[in-house]
C-alpha cells in the first residue's frame, strides 16, 4: 500500500463501482434494469470483467478486447434487463 499509484488504482475503483452502480440504479428507478437486481454486486461485476479483459489482453494481444466487450455487455444487459425479471 505504500507505492503512490496504489491509492491512486485504489480510488479509481471505488469511483468507477459507485458510479456504475448509481448508474444502475437509475436505470432501475426509470424501468430499464430488473427490479430484483442487485446494483452494487452488478456494479462490480462488471468492473472487475472490464479490468480482468484489459489485463487479458495486454497479455495476448492476439485477443479482441472490441469482441470481449461486445459479448459480455451483450449478456450483461439481457441478464439485468427488465425483460429477464418481468
């Protein structure tokens, strides 16, 4: 914990969870995200696939990073989706 970029990483994923996770909630408020989904969890899901396909690929760049995400957004939002809860 003592390195500088530490804290920095640190409260970059703070930040990024709350953000994605007020996100979420708002599109729950508004109808666009299952009543029954649990947005904090989600909110972290989906940053530790986004982190976890970055260093992926960093490692095999061989890998599309583009269809990574496009196939797990894609699931992501038919499983938070209000038609997978209605």
């Amino acid at each position: 914990p003592a390195p500088p970029a530490n804290r920095y990483f640190r409260d970059r994923s703070r930040f990024v969870r709350e953000w994605l996770e007020q996100v979420l909630v708002d599109a729950q408020d508004a109808g666009e995200v299952g009543p029954g989904i649990d947005c904090a969890a989600k909110a972290c899901e989906l940053v530790a696939f986004l982190d976890g396909a970055a260093v992926l690929w960093l490692l095999d760049r061989s890998l599309s990073l583009v269809e990574l995400y496009e196939s797990y957004l894609a699931t992501f939002v038919d499983v938070v989706g209000p038609r997978a809860h209605g």
